[in-house]
C-alpha cells in the first residue's frame, strides 16, 4: 500500500486557507470600489477647491572674513563659521532686512482673479496697478473688487464671499469709494484711503480683479517667519533660502531680492569704515585748506616787504632739518590724536565700533593694533546683525560681548603702552626742534622770521599733501570694496509641495481599500456567530456529516415539494453518508438536535425523513419537542393526540402514528404541551415507543429540544444510533457550541455529528467546486450540470434575471424621458 505523504496534505491545506482568506474579502468588492470612488472624489473636489502651494529657494555663499588681521585671534575661536553662519541666518530672517526687500517690491497690493472655485492671485498678470500713500491711514486685509468700466475709468465694489468662504468679513471696508466711478491715475482720497490706480493692460476692459491691500508690518513679519534658511552640507558654507507660496514668480522675486538686499547690507557695512576715513579726511583737508591758503599769502607778502629772493646755504641746511623734525613732531602729534579717540573709545566701554578708522589708514603700520581694531571691528558688525532680530539677552549676543571685552582688555593695553612710547619719541623731537631754534636766533631778523614763515608753511603742506593721498587711497578702497558672500543660484523654478495629487489619489485608494477592509476584519474579530465551514471547524470539534444549503422556498417541505432543487440534492447526499456510517443496520435510529430553537433542526428532521422515504425506506419522523411542537403543522395535522399523550397513556401507539402524502414517510406529532416535558420522556412508555418504532421502520428520525435549552435531550442521545446536531450558518452562536464540544471530548454522548444548514456561503473555495467536510460535495454555480438538474433553482434565476432586466429597461427608460 502506497504511503500517505501527510506533508503534501498540510501544503495543499495551507493553500486552501489562503485561498479562503482571499475569496472571503475579496467578495466584498462593491464596497472596495465604492469607498476608493468615494475619496477620489473627495479628493477630486479638495484639489479643485485648493490653492496650490509651491516651494522656491534659492542659494547663497557665506564666505566670511578672511583677511590676515581677522585671524590675529583665531585661537580665541571667535571667528568660527558655524558662529558667522548662524548669525547670517538670523540676519536673512530678520524683519529689517524684509523691510529693505519689500521696499524693492511691490507685494503691499495683492490681485486676484474673481472665480467661483478658487482664488487665483494675478500678480505681474494683473492689468492694473494700485500706488498706496502708506503715510495716510489705510484699511487693510479687506476685499474690494475693481471693474475696469473702460481705457480710463474703473469701480470699485466691496467683494462678496465665495460659496466655501465662510469666514466673516475682518472688517467693513470703506464705504466712501464704493459703488463709485474713478479714473485711472488720479489720486483716490477719503477718511480712511489714498491711493491711485494705474491701467497697465487696455486690453482688459471688462474684467473684474479681486484688490487687498496688505499692512506693510504685518507683511514683513509674515514673510521673515516663512522663511525657511538651511545649512545645504555641513562641509560648506552654503545657505538655502527657501519659502512656500501660491504663486512661484512672487516667491522667486522676494528671495532673490532678499539675496540682493543682503549683499548690499553686508557691502554698505564693509564700506561704513571707509566712509568714516574719508568723512575725517575731507573735515582735516578743510582745515588745513584755509590755514596753507593764509600762510602762502603771509609767506608771499613778506618777500615782497623785504626783497628776498633766496636764504644762504647755512639757512637751507637747517631749514631743511626744522622741516624734517616738525614732519615728523607732527605725524607724531597725528597719531597721539588717534589713539587718544581710540582710549576715549575703550574708556565709554561701547559695543560701537563702526566709527573707528583703521590705523592702517591714519599711516600707523602696527599690525596687533590693527587686527585688534578690525578684530573689535568685525565683532560690532556681527553684534548690530544680531540685534536686527534679537534682543541684547540673547545668549548668542551675549556670547559676542565677552568676546568683544577680551579684545577690548587687549587693545586697551596696547594703545596705553603705544601712548606713552609715542609721548617719549614726541620729546624726543621737541629737544631736537629746539636746538635748532636756537641755532635760528644767530641768524639776522628777516631770515629767522622768514625761515619761521616758511617753516609753518612747508608744515601745512606737507601735511595737506599727505591727505590727499589719504584720500585717494580711501576712495580707491571704498569703490574697490566688494561683498565676501555671492549668490550661487538664483531662486528659479517652483516644486508643488501642496497638496501632492499625486500621493493624495494613491492616498485615497489604500484608504478607501482599508475603511472597509477595517470593519470587515472588525467584524470578523468581534463576530460572535458562525459564518462559513472554516469557522465552524474552528469552533465545533464534531465531524461534519454534511451541509444544507439555504432554501428560498415557500415551503418547508423541500424535499417533497421540490426534489430537483439542490437543496433536496444536499439531504440526498445526507442521506447517502447516514448509510455509509451504518450499513449493517438494518433498522438505523436518528436523533436531530442543535443548540437553539431556529437552527433548523425540525427542518432538517422532515427533510431528512422524506429523502429516506423517497429511497424506498420506510420512515417515521417524531416531534419529540413537547414544549413548542410544530411537526404536524408541517403537514397539516392536529397536535391533540402525538407523542404526549401516549407518554402519559392516554392513546395507544399505533393511535399517534400518522400517514402522509408518501406512502413511506410517517410521521407522530408531539400532541398537546405537558406541565412536565422532561419527565415524559425519561419514562419507561419512550423506550417502549423506540423499541416498537424499530421493529416496525426502517428509519426512525426524532426531532428533539435545542441541547443548550433543556437536559432530556442529553439522556435521549445515549438511546439513539446517530445524533445529528444542527448548526446553521448566521444564526448559531459560537459560545453555544462549547456545551456539545465538552460532552464530546468528555465521551458523554457518542455517534454525534455535525450538519451545517443554511448554507449561502460554506466557506471553501476551489476550481469551481464548493466543498464541506464528509462524504458529500456541492456543485457550484458555475457547474453546468447544475444547471441541467436543478430545474427547479434554473426557472428561479431566470425569473430574477428577467426582473432585473426589466427594473434597468424601466430606469433606462426614466433617464431618456
């Protein structure tokens, strides 16, 4: 004998049970499609309704300083980029650096065209232009619609919500400009407005434009809080500056404009030092100017006064000396000035340093000095940077003030010590002047007073002339002055970021796939009933004999009335698997139980019995339920005498054994209800009763109470050679089956087996067959056999096939007319 591969079994059933799962949510497709159609609408409708959002950015590069005096102090770490780039960011964001790029723009006025869907805003595509006077009182945030009437006149109206505007009016408006007839370019003025309008598309006569003027403060706040700066990789000093917006041209402009603003900031901040230098210059120059002009004239006078022409060689020599010591007294005299202003600087303790010239400058070469000035320099820029957007609490602006006073300490000492040096070499030259003074008292009167004039005039000179250059290299240094940072790329094109159709229908269909899938599984988790062969396996451990399917009939008697049916089809096969467990018997006792009343247990008795009548088996069907009898209703008796009476003694048994329509079926009715039912068929008289049944039928059937009812039906099971329990498919209760399923395991009741009745679904699907446990199988539907047999079941669909097409004709028909 061939081998059993049980492994092969477990597969094929695995394969089953997914097919199962499958087929069992798959047949709730109607409400897959009509949800997933559902929110593509909806999604449909929220895109069309939905102003589009787009996200534009543009990048710029942050060098920072690097010049050699800058990083005199590099162990200090104060110059670090992540330090510069935050406050550059904080800058980028700051509500002055808005301010400055609005007022290149003109976003103070929003246009919109009038539609019934969505707002659209025009922007550059509006054919007019408004000019707002800010300085007048404006009302703000409120619609108006302008109609251009014709090329020169136009009317304002106030605007009406749109059907999903259910927001209320932010204000009233003014009603002096409504409802009235202006012309473009004139100045419009009332209590409460002053602007003008400008046509800039003729074309456009007709049109309606949707106007909002927009508070400028407001404005700058909300455009510096949707900004959005990031670092693009930590391995560079690049930022990326972006923002959302409905209309890419608009946000395209303001960052780019934002860009250019920032550039010009940071060049007029490098150039504020330069600007300084030359200020100072042009105030000593100015000076100077008048005072060489009078010692000219003063030195021209006094040769002509006292005819000379020329001094002697000796003259000369110590003229010339005189002239290189005073030179000299005086660029000493010049920087003792500057650094006089610088300790006037420290000694105030400001945080101002955008007013102090570079030593470099004034000609003072030291190198510590001026990388301590630009140094503290440098710190007050990123200071006033910080302080457009913080206040001077902030923890990053406190973290430059110490900073700013360790330079401070430094420098402070450094301009001490370079005063008193400066003071010693300036005494130095006093003595030497002096010695030559003297040497001047020995020459005649009108040459020393000569050589006196001339002397401060060759002073003043000099000295102008050392400012001019001054002031060329200043000029040279201002005009050559360019911004450290650059633009990389310039804010172009706009990415949708809202809403993402795309990802929104993709959205809608798993959603629209898994709300009814939810409560599909919801439902299942929480079902409590038996609704297919998988689930009754699960949950009632009796061997299933067969399934009956659902019956649509009028009649209860099927089996009879429609034997071509396939519910008649399924008692046969019931039929054949009772034979097949008992074959040896030649007179086979059946009891039919279920849990409840409604399961179809009287059904299954009467159905049962008249298959087995209709096999030639002489058969009796007994309604052994005292307390609702309902057997001889089925065919048409009286319940007076039956089952009852005889347990009582009142009739005898051949008195209560009815005849019906087939000569083989029997039937005994349960007689009239007794006070005490579960007594009665505990009695000797019941045993006596099956006893004559078997001898004298070959089938005897008993349709007994619900077992999760009543206790008799218990003790009568153990009398019986075949219990049938009833399970129907919707209707059972899974809690209702743990009773049979302990006397079961327990191996108090034996010969029990299970029929699954009202079948619409069993639960188990496979190329085309509907099968149930035991030895009996369905054809499905789409079993053309079906079809050729089951009359009775082809006439039914047929009829609801006609109706159905007669229902579409009729709609068809309503939707023409």
């Amino acid at each position: 004998m061939e081998k059993l591969d049980l492994s092969q079994l477990d597969n094929e059933e695995k394969a089953l049970e997914i097919k199962f799962i499958i087929n069992r949510y798959i047949k709730y497709w109607p409400w897959y499609i009509g949800f997933i159609l559902l929110l593509l609408t909806a999604s449909y409708i929220f895109h069309r309704y939905t102003v589009d959002q787009y996200s534009v950015a543009g990048t710029i590069v942050i060098k920072g300083n690097n010049s050699p005096e800058a990083k005199i102090l590099d162990r200090s770490s104060i110059f670090s980029g992540q330090g510069n780039l935050e406050n550059d960011i904080l800058m980028l964001s700051s509500k002055n650096l808005a301010r400055e790029t609005l007022a290149k723009l003109h976003f103070d006025v929003e246009y919109f065209a009038k539609t019934n869907i969505k707002p659209i805003e025009l922007y550059d595509r509006s054919p007019i232009r408004i000019e707002v006077d800010w300085n007048h009182l404006q009302i703000t945030d409120t619609p108006m619609e302008l109609e251009i009437l014709s090329g020169e006149t136009f009317r304002l109206n106030p605007s009406e919500g749109g059907f999903f505007d259910l927001s209320p009016a932010i204000a009233s408006g003014d009603d002096g400009l409504y409802n009235k007839t202006f012309r473009f370019e004139d100045w419009i003025e009332t209590g409460k407005s002053r602007f003008n309008v400008h046509l800039v598309n003729p074309g456009r006569v007709g049109d309606m434009v949707i106007v909002t003027l927009r508070n400028p403060v407001a404005l700058e706040e909300h455009l510096s809080r949707s900004l959005g700066i990031t670092l693009v990789n930590a391995q560079a000093s690049v930022l990326e500056i972006r923002m959302n917006t409905t209309v890419v041209e608009k946000g395209r402009d303001y960052i780019n404009s934002l860009m250019d603003s920032y550039l010009e900031y940071e060049l007029r901040e490098k150039n504020r030092n330069a600007e300084n230098t030359l200020r100072f210059i042009e105030e000593q120059l100015s000076f100077l100017e008048d005072s060489l002009q009078k010692k000219e004239r003063e030195l021209q006078n006094f040769k002509v006064e006292n005819r000379m022409l020329n001094v002697s060689a000796e003259f000369s020599q110590i003229l010339s000396r005189m002239n290189t010591l005073e030179d000299n007294a005086q660029a000493m005299d010049f920087q003792l000035a500057y650094f006089a202003a610088i300790k006037k600087y420290m000694e105030e303790k400001t945080k101002d340093y955008s007013q102090v010239i570079a030593p470099s400058v004034v000609g003072i070469p030291d190198p510590l000095l001026n990388g301590l000035i630009q140094t503290l320099v440098t710190l007050s820029q990123d200071r006033r940077k910080l302080l457009a957007s913080l206040n001077e609490n902030h923890p990053e602006v406190n973290k430059i003030d110490v900073q700013m006073e360790k330079v401070q300490e430094a420098l402070f000492e450094n301009i001490v010590n370079l005063i008193q040096n400066t003071e010693i070499q300036r005494a130095s030259l006093q003595r030497d002047i002096n010695i030559y003074d003297s040497q001047f008292a020995t020459l005649p009167e009108s040459e020393s007073q000569y050589s006196s004039i001339f002397r401060e005039f060759k002073l003043r000179e000099n000295l102008y002339t050392y400012l001019l250059e001054k002031r060329a290299e200043a000029g040279i240094a201002r005009a050559s002055n360019v911004s450290d940072n650059a633009i990389l790329d310039y804010a172009k094109r706009g990415t949708l970021v809202f809403p993402k159709k795309d990802q929104n229908y993709i959205m809608a269909i798993l959603i629209g796939f898994m709300i009814p899938f939810g409560f599909i599984v919801i439902k299942d988790i929480f079902d409590d009933r038996i609704r297919d062969q998988r689930g009754l396996k699960k949950h009632f451990m009796i061997p299933q004999l067969a399934v009956i399917g659902h019956s649509k009939k009028d009649t209860n008697m099927v089996v009879l009335e429609h034997p071509k049916s396939a519910v008649s089809e399924s008692f046969r096969s019931l039929r054949s698997a009772i034979n097949y467990i008992a074959p040896d018997k030649k007179s086979k006792k059946i009891l039919v139980t279920s849990s409840v009343s409604g399961e179809g247990k009287t059904f299954t008795s009467l159905n049962l019995a008249s298959a087995m009548a209709l096999g030639s088996k002489k058969t009796v069907v007994v309604g052994a339920d005292l307390r609702r009898p309902k057997l001889a209703s089925y065919f048409n008796g009286s319940e007076k005498i039956g089952l009852s009476t005889y347990l009582i003694g009142k009739v005898d048994v051949k008195e209560i054994i009815m005849p019906t329509m087939n000569e083989f079926l029997f039937y005994i009715p349960s007689g009239i209800i007794p006070p005490n039912p579960a007594e009665l068929l505990q009695t000797d008289r019941l045993k006596e009763l099956i006893q004559y049944l078997e001898e004298n039928f070959e089938i005897v059937i008993f349709d007994t109470p619900p077992l999760g009812l009543v206790s008799e039906t218990i003790d009568l099971m153990r009398l019986f050679d075949l219990n049938l329990y009833v399970v129907r498919q919707d209707y059972t209760m899974k809690d209702h089956l743990v009773m049979i399923n302990d006397l079961f395991n327990n191996k108090q009741v034996k010969n029990v087996y299970g029929v699954f009745n009202g079948i619409i679904d069993s639960g188990y699907y496979y190329e085309g067959y509907n099968y149930g446990y035991g030895n009996t199988y369905l054809y499905s539907q789409n079993n053309k056999y079906m079809y050729n047999y089951y009359g009775d079941d082809l006439d039914e669909k047929k009829k609801l096939i006609k109706k159905s097409k007669g229902f579409f004709r009729k709609l068809i028909s309503k939707f023409k007319a």
